[in-house]
C-alpha cells in the first residue's frame, strides 16, 4: 500500500459468450470498488466481465488501471478509457505488472486465463513470495466442483494446507468490501510479506 492508494486487482473473464449473471457480478464488483475508493487493477480490456467491471468502478467514482498486452490492443479489445491504460509486450510482463500494483486479489469466475492467473497468485503465495489476500466471489458456486477437487488433493498431502487456507472464498459482494476494509486499515496490502 502507497499512502492512500489501495488496489485490487481482479482476475475475471474477457469471453464474450457468457453467463450473464456472471456479468452483472463483474458490475457489482466494479461498483462496489469504485465507491470504496479502492483502485481497480484489471487486465486493461473492454469487453465482458472486465469490460462491465472497469465502467462499473469508473462511473462510481473509482479509478481503473488497465495492464493489456500489445496482441490484445491490437486486436481492438483495450480499455482506452481507464486512469491509465500500460502496454505490455508479453503476458508474463503483463501480470507482473498487475501483481506489482496491487494490495489484494479478487478473481471472479472465468474460464482458462482467470484459471491461470488464480493459480499463479496462489501459488506464489503458497510458496511465501507474498501474503497479500486472495479472494473468489462466487456466489453461484461455479467454482464449487474445482475447489472439492483441490480439497481432496489437499487431503492427500499433495497441497498443504496452510496454502489451500490462503485462499477465501465469499458468496456476496458485501463480504468481499468488509474483507477489503479490514485489510486497507490493517496495512497489511502492497508488497507485505
């Protein structure tokens, strides 16, 4: 955490052809953020659920940082009108970047990408590289099958369960503001580890 800045960075789906309850999640996240004052980190895209979720935080007063690989702006998907909007040339230098800004992780449901980037943050958290909170607001439950799956493996020692703990599920966008403000008034954001 610098100063008074605090943000989130929120892992969510750019696939057009979704659930689109999963859309209006992305929108109550976003404006959620925005009230709160909390800086939203995102992907830097225009579309679906990120799309949603930068207008959301954006029109209630939040400022939105977008990280976009050159091959997405290309493909006329970026976020022009975010805060500030930074081009990467890869996708690993693109989620260092979010990963840098950022004192708290959010990952709504998604397909492979949101996948990959929830399993990067925790693992690395897992592994002590950081403590910052990670967060799935599922409140359908989409991400029910893949965490009993993960419990299990857990059981079998194959995940430890200090690391499996790390990550917190929340079932409503209220919960996830209050655990944000806890974590905003205890400093315990940017870089702690």
């Amino acid at each position: 955490m610098r100063g008074d800045r605090f943000a989130a960075c929120v892992y969510c789906s750019s696939s057009r052809a979704i659930d689109p309850a999963v859309v209006a999640l992305a929108t109550e996240v976003g404006a959620a953020l925005g009230r709160e004052g909390i800086v939203v980190v995102s992907g830097g895209g225009s579309v679906s659920c990120m799309g949603a979720l930068v207008r959301a935080a954006r029109a209630a007063g939040g400022r939105t940082e977008g990280i976009i690989t050159e091959f997405l702006v290309d493909l006329e998907v970026a976020d022009h009108d975010s805060d500030e909007l930074v081009v990467t040339a890869s996708m690993r230098e693109r989620k260092a970047e979010m990963d840098r800004r950022s004192d708290a992780f959010v990952i709504l449901p998604g397909g492979l990408g949101t996948l990959e980037e929830l399993f990067e943050i925790w693992t690395t958290r897992g592994l002590g590289e950081h403590n910052r909170p990670l967060y799935v607001v599922d409140p359908q439950g989409i991400f029910d099958p893949l965490f009993a799956a993960l419990q299990g493996m857990c059981d079998r020692g194959f995940i430890r369960a200090e690391a499996f703990s790390a990550l917190e599920v929340v079932r409503d966008v209220p919960t996830l503001i209050e655990l944000l403000a806890a974590v905003r008034a205890g400093g315990n954001g940017l870089h702690a580890s």
